[in-house]
C-alpha cells in the first residue's frame, strides 16, 4: 500500500478556531488533539474537532499544501470546508 499523507483542518467546538497541520498518520494526530497531547496552541484553544482533510501520496505535496493553506486567509479555510463539509461534522468517525 502507497504511503498517504493528510493536510488537515481542526477547530474547536464552537468552530472559533481554525488549526491546520500536516501528518502521515491521521487517526494518531486527531487523537492527539482530541487528548489534549499537542502542547500550546492546540491545546489551549481546545482544538478537537476534525473538520477538513485531503490525501497526498507525496509528502512535498501534503506541505506545499499546507503552506498554501496556512497562507490564506481565514474566509478561504471556512469556504473550502464548508464546501466539504457543510455542517462541519467532525470527521474523525470516518477515518
């Protein structure tokens, strides 16, 4: 099986605050967050809910990616999941 590598987006609860990351393991990293492990920011602002991800099979991809995204401004984080997810279930169950 080809190696995958996952740009994502989690918030917290109330959908306030947007965190984006890259990872090869999904499920451990949203566990991660969900715990409280991720130091700092993450876990401050209670970032635990998955809302957005995107697979790559390359992990220059998954980064440039996620640069892209972090580059942007909030207003194109929110539409890109809304288009996705439009009732910004958590999508962890899924995984």
């Amino acid at each position: 099986m080809q190696k995958q590598y996952y740009v994502y987006i989690m918030t917290n609860s109330y959908n306030k605050v947007l965190c984006t990351g890259v990872t090869s393991d999904l499920i451990t990293r949203t566990y991660q967050h969900k715990e409280g492990l991720v130091p700092g920011f993450t876990k401050r602002y209670n970032i635990n809910k998955l809302v957005f991800y995107q697979v790559f099979y390359d992990a220059p991809s998954a980064i440039q990616r996620e640069k892209q995204l972090k580059g942007g401004s909030r207003q194109r984080k929110v539409e890109l999941i809304t288009s996705m997810n439009p009732y910004w279930n958590d999508l962890t169950p899924e995984l």
